[in-house]
C-alpha cells in the first residue's frame, strides 16, 4: 500500500452476495462485486471460498488487502435475490434484506474507525441508503467520547436519484429519533415528559417517557422532508406541548375540563394526558380546509400488549386513506396495522357521571381502543387516522439496522405516504 494517503486508507467498501438458489449453485454476487472481482482478478471469489461457509442473510465477512483503495472490504448476505412483497410480513422482503445487510457491514465497517464507506447499490440505491445511515446512527451528542462520523457514498454507478432519496429519508428519522395546493394536516402529540401526574407511573422505564413527544417530532420531520422533496401539497403541522408532571397546580381525579368544541371531559386518570391535549388540537384542525387529518402519537402504552414493536397500530375511519398507509409501510419496511374503531368503544368513554366523556374507558380491557374512541368524539373530518406510535418509539435490537435506542419510526412511512398523495393529486 506505499504511495497511498491517508485518506485512502481509511476507506471501507461494503458489497452484497446472494444465497444460493439451490444447493449446487455458486452464491452469486451482486453487479458491483463482479467488477470489483473482475478488476482483482478474481480475488474476492477465491478469498470468500476459502474463509467459511455461504453466508446467511444480514451476516457479514471482512476480507483485508485485496484492493488498494480498499483497506477492508465487507461481503454482506443479501439472502436469496427477490423482489416480492411478502404479504404475511407486509413488506417489500428484498429491500428489507438490503437495509439489515448494508447496516451490518457498515456497523462493522465502523468497528475499526474508518472515515469513509462506499456502498453497493444492491439493486436499489434507496433501500441500501437506508440501511446505511439508520444503521450507523446513533445519537451520541451529550457524550464526552462521540463515534467518528463515518460519510457514506455510492460505490460505482447506480441510482443517484434514489440514493439521494434514502438519504433523505433515513435521515429525517434520525432526526425525529431524538426529539423525535391540497392540505394531508399532521397532529402529533408532544409531551415533553410524562410522569403520570397524580397517577404517578413506576419508577422502572419512567425515564424513556421523554420520548412521550415522538409524535411531534415524527411528524415536524415528516414535514421538513415534504419540504426537501418539493412535495405540491400544503401541509399543516400541530404539536401540542407540555409536561405532565405532579403540582400543586395539577389535575386531580375527578376534575371536568371543557374542551374547545364544548364537550365537557372528567378526568380519573390524570397518565391519560395525550388524548386531554390532543382534543382542543383536533377540533381546532377543524377550522382549516384539509383533504386528510393524521395524527401520530404515542398515545397509550397498552398497544404493546397486541402489536409489541411489530408495527404502529392505525385507527381510522377511512379505508381509502388505510390503504394509502398500508402501501406506503410496504415499501418502506415500517410497517403498520389496522386496529377497529368500533362504537362498541365509543359506549365505554360517553356518558359518564359527571361529564359528556371520561378520559378512560370503563374497563381495564382494550385501552388502546378506547382511547382513540375518545379521540373520534372530537373528530368529524370522514378522512382521519390515529397512528399509535408507542409500541416503535423504541428499539431493542429487534429491527435490525436500527441502534437500541429511540427510532423516530414511522418516519419514513409517513414521507412514503406524503409522495404517493401528492402524486395523486399532481
């Protein structure tokens, strides 16, 4: 390597191999790893043959000194080569292989500090992209002792337009993550930290109800990015903010607060916050001319219970904007699911003793369902959705190119979403 910069030997490349179709076949590797094998000679073959078995999907293998300009080079498993949606899993399976492959070889890319990693486009740019910049996040700010900020580029020719798109959006999650002519208006629940109040929650976890804001950072980041895009559509975005903490000045149990479409409210459970200052926001959206109402909150914990980090949870009154949802979660890999809004729980916030609805259901059962019940008693608009984000406001090690950690999903949904409505009403 004499006569190489500094520079030069800080550089990583990351490159996909597929499964075998069948047992007798040879693991074929992507477009950008046969000319790189090419152009050594069929170096990188002989080397992969030799150090172990076919690697398996989102697995990865470091070979050293077989390119000049590429001290280590990162074989990653792209699994076998499909281009399907799953419909069990409700995913584009072959882009969800990209972005769990492309992370993994840039996190070990990372491991020993190199400056710069090209990527494979693996067929497709936006996918790997994605992978490539969620996958090396990590919010470290408030640290002494930060991770070198590692670029990420193109490795050969490919897609520039929807790399760039992966670009933005991956890093418009990492954004949210941390903060977390038409108008598809966005309300997105911002309580900067939630204790409880008076219904104090348990100490155990209490310190990740900081993220209790990720619905309005999920959807101030779904904004910027509409914006980065040039997206045709007015967007309006709401973010009602507060603290829920315990005072002399706080809610007690059995307090009626009037919300600003009249209806009176009791409160019996002052951890039932979101949906109090969510009311007033969605009867205030009202006012203006809009085409869909969104809102995106981490609205109740008990989620969790049915979907567990699978996928945030939708309630809405309109199929046809269930189905936009749905398509957009396909292609990004962050999925969603339908939850019923049914009046049977509508019967279990109305009508309570003291006031026209109650902050909780009548019964400790389907909390998620009728919280979003309550919600619908301040909505008229025939095109809502609820998004219940609680259950992905965090990773533990279950999506694989994301950190433990806050995630800022679902993000990259909502932007998808976004595109495909202001191409319907170009």
């Amino acid at each position: 390597f004499r006569g190489l910069s500094a520079a030069d030997m800080t550089k990583g490349l990351v490159l996909g191999i597929y499964s075998k179709e069948k047992e007798d076949d040879v693991p074929q590797f992507t477009s950008a790893g046969e000319n790189l094998d090419k152009l050594i000679a069929g170096k990188l073959r002989e080397t992969l043959n030799i150090s172990g078995p076919p690697l398996k999907a989102g697995k990865t293998r470091t070979f050293y000194g077989l390119h000049q300009d590429f001290p280590s080079v990162v074989l990653v498993g792209l699994g076998k080569k499909v281009a399907r949606i799953d419909e069990q899993e409700n995913w584009q399976e072959g882009k969800e292989n990209i972005r769990a492959a492309v992370a993994a070889g840039c996190r070990q890319i990372q491991d020993p500090e190199l400056s710069s990693v090209e990527v494979d486009p693996c067929r497709d740019a936006q996918a790997a992209e994605e992978g490539a910049v969620l996958g090396l996040y990590e919010y470290d700010d408030l640290k002494q002792k930060k991770k070198m900020a590692m670029s990420v580029k193109l490795y050969g020719t490919g897609n520039q337009e929807a790399w760039q798109k992966g670009v933005l959006f991956a890093s418009r999650q990492n954004l949210a993550a941390p903060m977390q002519t038409n108008h598809p208006l966005f309300v997105g629940k911002g309580i900067t930290f939630d204790s409880g109040g008076i219904s104090i929650k348990a100490s155990a976890n209490m310190d990740l109800m900081r993220a209790d804001m990720g619905g309005a950072t999920t959807i101030c980041s779904a904004i910027v990015s509409a914006a980065k895009l040039n997206l045709p559509i007015n967007i309006i975005g709401l973010a009602p903010l507060c603290e829920n903490m315990p005072s002399g000045k706080a809610n007690k149990l059995g307090d009626v607060g009037r919300a600003r479409n009249g209806k009176t409210i009791q409160v019996d459970n002052t951890d039932a916050e979101g949906r109090l200052i969510l009311a007033d926001a969605l009867c205030y959206v009202h006012t203006f001319n809009l085409k869909v109402i969104l809102n995106a909150t981490t609205l109740t914990g008990v989620i969790d219970v049915a979907l567990g980090s699978g996928s945030t949870g939708v309630f809405t009154n309109s199929s046809w904007l269930w189905n936009k949802l749905l398509q957009a979660s396909i292609e990004t890999g962050d999925r969603v699911w339908r939850m019923p809004l049914f009046k049977h729980y509508t019967r279990q916030v109305v009508g309570c003793q003291l006031a026209d609805v109650n902050n909780i259901g009548k019964y400790r059962s389907a909390g998620a369902c009728t919280s979003v019940a309550f919600l619908k008693e301040f909505v008229t608009h025939p095109k809502w959705a609820h998004l219940g984000i609680a259950v992905v406001m965090t990773n533990k090690n279950k999506v694989p190119y994301l950190w433990k950690g806050m995630t800022g999903r679902p993000t990259r949904t909502l932007i998808e979403f976004l595109l495909r409505f202001s191409q319907d009403n170009a």
